[in-house]
C-alpha cells in the first residue's frame, strides 16, 4: 500500500541506517506515526530527528495468520507496542530474542524486503546480525553463507571485498577479471581463498558480460560491483573525449550491462525464502553528488551511474532485492596519490561495505571526507558547487 510523504520520511532515514522521528520545533513532542503537522500544537514545522533507541516492550503477540505471501511463509511473526524513551507508543517487530514484556529494548529502523521503514525491537545485548533470527534476517543482507559476484578483483578495493567477504562466511565469492592472463600484486592471496573462483568479467564487452550472466547470473545472491575507470583531470586540460568514453563505458554503460545480464535472474529468484537473491551494490563516489572539477569527467560518470542505479533500484524493489549505493570519499589507490590526507583505505571501504549489508541500508558514506561532504550537499548544493570551484582553483 503506498505510503504518504510524510511516512516516506522514515523510509529515507531507515535508508542510510539512522532511527529518526519527527520533533516539533515549536512544542517539542516527538511525532508517531509520522504526520503532517504537529498533534499537540498543530505546527507544521517537525524536524525529522535522532532518537535514542531505548524503550520499553509493553505488550506482545504472533501472528500465525496472514494474507500476504511474503509473511504467511514466515509465520508465526512477532509483533509488539513499544514505549520509547521520548515518549511515542509505536508498533515495531520483535526479535526471537527480546524477552517477554515488561522488558527494556533497543529499537532501530530497518528497510523491509519492499523498501520501505519498519520499526525493529532487538534485546539490549549485542545483536548486531540480524540473521540470527529467520525472520528478523530479512531486514539484512548478511553475506554470510552467501554467493557473491566482485566485478574487479585487480583492484586494491576489490581485492580487500574478496578478503572481507572471504572472513565474513560468504559460501561462493565470484571475482571478475578484465584481463586474466595479466599478473598483479595480491593475486596469490586472492587465489588461496578456498571460497574464490576468478571469471573473465571485461564490463565494456557486452556479449561477454552476458554471457557470464547467462553461467552464473541465477545463482548470484549478492553483485558488487566496484570496477570503474578514474582519471584525475578536468575538461579543459585534455583533449578529445577518448579518457571520458572509457570512463562512461566502464563506470555508467558497464553498470547498464550488469544490469541487463544479471538483473533479470536475479528478479526471478524472489520467491526463493531463504535462497533468494538479496543485494546489489553499487561502488560509487560522493564526486557523484556534486561534480569534483580536478576529476570532472570521472564525477560526471559517476553521476550517471546514481541516475541509473535509482532506475535499477525502482526495478529491483518489487523482489525484494536491496540495492545499495556506496559513496566513498577520495580512497588511498593509484588515481588520488596526489591528493592529501585524509583517504580512505581500501580495507576499510571493504569492510563497511560489509556491515551496510548487514544492516540492510540503502545509501552508505564511508569515511569522514564522504559524510562532511554529503552534509554540506544536504545544506546547500549550490553553496558546495561554489566551494569545490575554489579549491580547485
């Protein structure tokens, strides 16, 4: 059932993995549902805002009835009213292990299997996987037991995805190579991974991109894709566009060709419990917000593949297949050497990426350069465009 614009707004927050509700900015009480205007002062000013997490389980039941498919192959589900901290009474699903109420929970917002945000009660221990509940694991992507497509493996990221995947319990991981027959530094450690099979994935020939979907596509529960052609410089300090071409062919009409190949498999397997496809992520920059003049032509790739990435995850949503846009800041490999700290380290995009599955979220900023940006992109885009032109002058 569509939701109104107002209860989109916790659907936006779930997104990026933050639990917010609405708090009037005149009379201060926190809203649930979210609504339009305030109940108590009937203000329109309400300021979507962090809450703390912590509540109180009021009362609980099961539901072992239902009409809808998704739950009626997942019953019995619990369900429970919560009082938080801040004072709203809401609806929230429980986890196996939170104990019978009276009882204090922690609440977090998740994105359910159609995208949108649901309220979570978990116990107050540590319960950071999801999985650990059949149920409350289709709020996650959890790699673990999991068969995973790595579009580049050459790369210094991709290479710390395999390791990281590899650690994380993924069951099969896939490792794309454009060029197989070529050496590169780490490509020994890659191959030792009992997990690892190397396929040749060139993403700008697009009969061998389908051709590999064809082999493995139905069987892929989770597609990275991180290959991507970056190079530093502008528009007016090269000539002709054959640098650009190769970075829409790879970046953009590469992510188009995975797409083509790999989505319409995975889409089919919805309805395959606990074996269905679960994922699709998408490595990209925060130059992709707002276009970075020293990689202008590399930022405006980048802002192409969002654009279609938006278009795939619309088209995903319906299969309940999560499709997570990573938007890291400069990372510590060949392209930005120049550039000073801070950058990113590749095991620590890797690894991020790793918990965003987990955590079921759908827009990831890794580092501190990406969420200073994005913050400065949500304040004012025009102001950030203007402020990029004078550092890079």
């Amino acid at each position: 059932m569509p939701r109104s614009r107002a209860a989109l707004g916790l659907t936006a927050q779930a997104a990026e993995g933050r639990f917010a509700l609405q708090r009037c900015e005149e009379c201060g009480q926190v809203q649930y549902p979210p609504v339009d205007s305030c109940r108590a002062c009937l203000s329109g000013e309400l300021l979507w805002t962090p809450m703390s997490g912590r509540g109180e389980l009021l009362t609980h039941t099961k539901l072992h009835h239902s009409n809808d498919p998704f739950y009626r192959e997942r019953l019995p589900w619990r369900l429970g009213l919560l009082r938080l901290e801040e004072g709203p009474v809401v609806v929230a699903h429980l986890h196996q292990e939170c104990p019978p109420p009276p009882a204090p929970v922690r609440v977090t917002a998740k994105l359910d299997k159609a995208g949108r945000g649901v309220l979570v009660a978990l116990p107050t221990g540590d319960t950071r996987d999801m999985s650990t509940d059949p149920r409350n694991g289709e709020f996650s992507c959890d790699p673990r037991f999991r068969k995973v497509l790595v579009t580049d493996g050459k790369s210094r990221v991709g290479q710390a995805l395999v390791h990281e995947l590899a650690e994380a319990g993924a069951a099969v991981i896939w490792v794309g190579q454009a060029e197989p027959w070529k050496k590169y530094d780490g490509q020994e450690a890659v191959g030792k991974l009992p997990q690892v099979t190397v396929v040749p994935l060139d993403l700008t020939d697009e009969r061998g991109v389908m051709r590999i979907g064809a082999e493995i596509g139905a069987r892929v529960d989770i597609l990275i894709n991180n290959a991507e052609v970056h190079r530093t410089e502008g528009i007016a300090t090269r000539a002709g566009a054959e640098l650009a071409r190769r970075e829409m062919e790879v970046n953009y009409l590469g992510l188009l060709r995975l797409a083509q190949a790999f989505g319409p498999a995975m889409r089919s397997r919805a309805a395959d419990g606990g074996a269905s496809a679960a994922a699709w992520v998408n490595v990209l920059s925060v130059y992709a917000l707002s276009n970075y003049p020293p990689h202008g032509t590399y930022s405006a790739s980048k802002a192409a593949a969002l654009s279609l990435s938006q278009c795939l995850r619309a088209e995903m949503q319906d299969s309940g297949i999560r499709v997570m846009n990573v938007f890291p800041g400069p990372v510590d490999e060949e392209w930005n050497q120049p550039m000073p700290p801070p950058k990113l380290a590749p095991e620590r995009l890797a690894r991020d990426i790793v918990l965003g599955l987990r955590d079921g979220v759908e827009d990831l900023y890794p580092g501190d350069v990406a969420r200073e940006w994005v913050e400065r992109w949500r304040d004012n885009p025009k102001v950030l465009e203007r402020e990029l032109a004078l550092e890079a002058q």
